[in-house]
C-alpha cells in the first residue's frame, strides 16, 4: 500500500515531468499527432493481416487433424 509520502514523491515527479515536456516543446501538434496515428494504422493493418492469415491457416489444420484423429479412432475401433 501507498503511504503518503509515496503519493508525495508521485507528485512531485508527475509535475517536474509535465513542467519539463512543456519546457521541451515535447507535446506534437495536431499535424504530428495524424502523421503519427497513420503509421500507427498502416503498422496495425499489417498486423492484422498476418494474424488473420495465421488464424485462417489454424482452421485449417484444424480441421486437417481432426478429421486424421477421426479416421485413426474408426481403424483402431475396427481393428480392436
């Protein structure tokens, strides 16, 4: 748990911080923020593109080992 002076020390670290990126010019304007969000996108679509072909892959090999575990318990039934 927190103590009081802990939540102190928080303080004043988040000010200091917040004082120096204003000091710093840190904060983008609306035009860095959209340059910023966009390559974000780009990169995300990419993500999601792998991650929707791997799972489509797993469906099918899914399916594939499935229907391999079917036919298997049939000839070792067959075969008992």
């Amino acid at each position: 748990m927190l103590t009081q002076t802990d939540l102190d020390n928080i303080d004043k670290r988040t000010e200091k911080t917040i004082k120096k990126a204003i000091s710093d010019n840190y904060f983008p304007t609306k035009d860095d923020f959209r340059e910023s969000m966009s390559t974000l996108q780009i990169t995300m679509d990419k993500v999601y593109g792998i991650v929707k072909k791997i799972d489509e892959e797993q469906t099918v090999v899914s399916h594939t080992v499935q229907n391999h575990e079917n036919r298997i318990t049939k000839l070792e039934t067959t075969l008992a």
